[in-house]
C-alpha cells in the first residue's frame, strides 16, 4: 500500500480542486474498512459523520476558504471528546458517552478543513504502555502483529504506520505519544505543557497531560501542531503566547546545534540494538556541524516513582466523577445509593485502572499525603532543574524512547512493575512539562524479529519549532527508508 501524501500536498490538492476532499476521506474509509479489525486499531469508524464533513470541506474550498489542513483525514485517541460521537476512552464505563461538544483541537482541526474519520483504540483512560489495557481489545504493531504498538495512544500510532491515515492525535502524561510512535516507526511529538488546550481531553493526570500529532514525517507533526496550538480560554492552563512559526525553519539544519547526550539514559538497561541507532545519529549530528556534549539529568532514575504518585493521585481525584450517577455506566440493581457507586465503577472499570484508583487515593490519603504525594512534588522540582541546567550548555538533548523496540502482546502483563519500568525514559519530560519529539531512527533485529527504533530529541519549554527543525535534518539524512512495514495491511 502506498503512503498518502503529505498533509501540505493534500491540503494544496483539495484547495485547487485536483482532487476532492471527499475522494481522500473515501479513500481512508476503504483502508480502515479492509485492514482496521487486524490491527484492532479502531473503536468507531464515522464513516456518515466523515463524508458529510469532507463534502463541507469541498464546498467550503471551492468558497475560497483559506483551509491549512484541507481534506486531511485525521484519526482521534478515543478520549478527546467529538460532539455527536462517541467517546470510549477504551472503558466499559464510558462505553455508551457520546459528548455534547467537540474538544478544543477537534473545534481547531475541523475549522481547519481536517475530515475525522475515526476514533482509535488506547489503554482504558490512557493508563498503560502497550495498548493491552483496552476493554475493547488489544492493538498489534503493524510491523508484526504478535506485537504491542506501545500504549496508551496504540492505536492512533498503528493506525498512522499502517497507513491507513496520514496523521492522528494521541495524548501524553508519560509518554503515550512518544513510545508508540517510537515502537512504530512513527513520528510523535508531545508539546510543552501548556502549549496545546487540554479542554475536551478525558484527564488521567491533569498536571501532566498535553495533546499532540502522530505522524509519518516531521513535517506533517508541524502542520498539525501549528493547527492544534495556542491559548485557549477554556483551558486556564493553556498558554496565551503566541504560538512561533513551526514549519518556517523545518530546513535550516543543525550547524552549531549544541546535543546533549543524558549519561542516565545510555545505562545496561537499555538494550544495544536502541542504543547503537541512537549513537548513530548523533555521530550524523556531530558530522553535520553539531556538538556533542555529555550532560547529566541525576534525578532520573527517581522518575518513574514519582511519576506513579503524581499521575495516581491526580487520576484518583479525576476518575471519582464515574460514580453512575453523574458520568457513565450504571449498575442494574443496586439497593442504595453507596452500592450504586460501589457495583458501577466496579463492573465499569478494569483491572489497571481500578488499581491506579487504589494507589492514587491511598497516596493521598490524610497522613500519607506528606510521605506520597508532597515528597514527589519535591522530586518533580529536582527533575525540573535537572532540564534547567542542562540546558544551560546545550539546545536539545538526544536520547533512546523506549528501552526496547516492540515487545511481545502478554510479554508484560504478568507484572505491572515491568511495564511502568518501560516508561522510564519518557515521564521525565512530562514530570518537567518539556517538550519532547520522537524520530525514527531505523531498523533494528530484534527477538527474531526486524523492528524500528525512535529516537526522542526533548528542548526548553516552548521549543517545538527546534526539535521540529532538528528532528526534520534526523530525517532527511536517515539512511534507511521507513516505509509502511510489508504484510502490515494483509
Ligand atoms: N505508560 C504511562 C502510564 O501508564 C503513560 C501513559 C500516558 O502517557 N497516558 O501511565
């Protein structure tokens, strides 16, 4: 199967009339219909809901309409909320939600001439790292299809390396964007916090969620976050800046660029196949005019702990709105109103999800609250700084994603300390509230199998249009081609 071209081309395509909205959302209909079910990569398909918008895009730029993202079929993590559509977040107890409102990138994207096609598959309310965590069914990579894609945003990330669409939203709280991209072979960038609206987003841990693209190159990241970025007055969290020109300097090069290479991020835990892809391009870094400047982030290994605490205890507090009463699934018959909460959430929620509610309230509860809670704010702050002053002597910093590339489906569910551990490498940009975006690097063998390798490139607050540029010269310069992975469709 061939790629769809890139969401500039679309879009120039559909604004001259050479080729119709409609026909590029038919054409994303036709992929999701033949190979959608092997990858268990979507929930809800809406196909009416689509054609009827692509026919408005069409209409709307035969008016003249200035459209960025003209006919751009998109697909959505299942927990950003589409008026009149539903909206699962991968949970039983969510599993009749159809919202009354679009989220506030939903609002921009379609205002922006983007179709929505479909929903896509993710671990019940983002929580987990292989997409397995679904009640609706696991995703497979695309790459080989006894694999996880990663996890939470499994299924918009298999969706895009499938090529099934050009581009999809995912969300990040530790790094939900970042490993499924980085274990398929896709581009995904998690912006700053603050950078993009959260409004309409479900929210796991508040303080730590942000939006963002998942892509097939660097560029159509660029147009999206361009699109889906900037101040939002229903999202007191979401800055006012003006949003920098992301696209304009996506060709200047890396000369000068000074790399920071994290020392904590190259230990024995993670493998030789990610670590030798990484190294090779920074050596294509250092060959090009780059820098290469050994720095150190000390708190590291504290992440994952305090990471656990806070998106717990934030998703304690989030979740207690699933009571029966105000959201979601209630039970049959229940004799009052306490074994209406009780029996609701317990035949709504899965295993995962019920457990992060338990860590998440005991973290919180009066007397821990100074033990938990208070002491992983403190570590935040310590990780926090780490970045600060690290980039003081560097612009990026370049480092592996993911310990592995693609592991087995049930390689990992036997032990849910394993599968936090996998997160290691990526809540710390979230726990800074920095951007990070991951590239693919290429191909490594891998547990008999051949898979890709992502490397993450992770700035200053507010520097996406630099990562973008950086990881756009990664890129152009990779000497191996990613195409979409062959029998990934069949
Ligand atoms: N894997 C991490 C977790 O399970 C991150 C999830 C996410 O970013 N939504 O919490």
């Amino acid at each position: 199967m061939q790629a769809f071209p890139a969401v500039a081309t679309i879009a120039q395509d559909v604004r001259n009339g050479g080729r119709s909205a409609r026909s590029f959302t038919d054409d994303a209909l036709a992929r999701i219909d033949a190979h959608g079910e092997a990858l268990g990569a979507f929930l809800h398909v809406d196909v009416d809901g689509a054609r009827a918008h692509a026919d408005e895009v069409d209409r709307r730029a035969a008016g003249g309409d200035d459209l960025p993202l003209a006919g751009v079929p998109i697909a959505l993590k299942d927990n950003l909320c589409t008026n009149g559509v539903p909206t699962t977040c991968g949970s039983r107890i969510l599993s009749r939600f159809i919202p009354p409102y679009d989220a506030t990138v939903v609002a921009r994207l379609r205002a922006a001439g983007a179709v929505i096609v479909a929903k896509t598959n993710l671990d019940e309310f983002a929580m987990g790292s292989s997409n397995e965590n679904s009640a609706f069914g696991p995703v497979r990579n695309p790459w080989d299809l006894a694999r996880a894609p990663g996890g939470s945003s499994g299924g918009s990330a298999a969706a895009v390396a499938a090529g099934l669409v050009p581009v999809a939203l995912g969300s990040d709280t530790g790094g939900s964007i970042r490993q499924p991209a980085a274990l398929t072979g896709t581009v995904g960038l998690k912006p700053t916090y603050g950078r993009v609206s959260r409004y309409g987003l479900v929210a796991f841990g508040s303080s730590l969620d942000q939006i963002g693209p998942l892509s097939r190159n660097v560029e159509d990241a660029a147009r999206v976050l361009a699109v889906i970025a900037g101040g939002d007055p229903r999202d007191a969290t979401c800055s006012n800046d003006p949003v920098p020109d992301v696209v304009a300097g996506l060709e200047d090069g890396v000369d000068g660029l000074r790399v920071g290479l994290p020392r904590e991020y190259f230990d024995d835990a993670i493998g030789d196949g990610v670590k030798t892809l990484v190294r090779r391009a920074a050596n294509r870094l250092a060959t090009a005019g780059a820098t290469l400047i050994d720095v150190s982030l000390p708190h590291t290994s504290y992440g994952i702990p305090a990471y656990y605490i806070v998106a717990t205890s934030e998703a304690s507090s989030n979740l207690s709105r699933y009571d029966g009463i105000h959201y979601g699934h209630r039970t049959k018959d229940a004799a009052d109103l306490a074994e209406t909460y009780e029996r609701s959430r317990t035949e709504g929620f899965g295993a995962e999800v019920r457990r992060r509610i338990m860590l998440g309230t005991f973290a919180l509860a009066s007397g821990y609250y100074d033990a938990y809670y208070d002491r992983a704010m403190r570590v935040r702050t310590l990780i926090r700084r780490d970045f600060e002053e690290a980039f003081e002597q560097v612009d990026v910093i370049l480092s592996p994603t993911s310990p592995t590339p693609a592991f087995k489906l049930g390689e990992k569910t036997s032990d849910p300390l394993e599968m936090y551990l996998a997160d290691v490498l990526t809540v710390t940009a979230n726990l800074a509230g920095v951007p990070g975006l991951v590239v693919p690097e290429g191909l490594c063998d891998h547990d008999g199998a051949r898979l890709p390798v992502g490397v993450q490139l992770m700035g200053p607050l507010w520097s996406e249009a630099r990562l973008l540029q950086v990881g756009r010269w990664l890129e152009r310069t990779r000497e191996e081609a990613i195409s979409i992975p062959e029998g990934a469709a069949s």
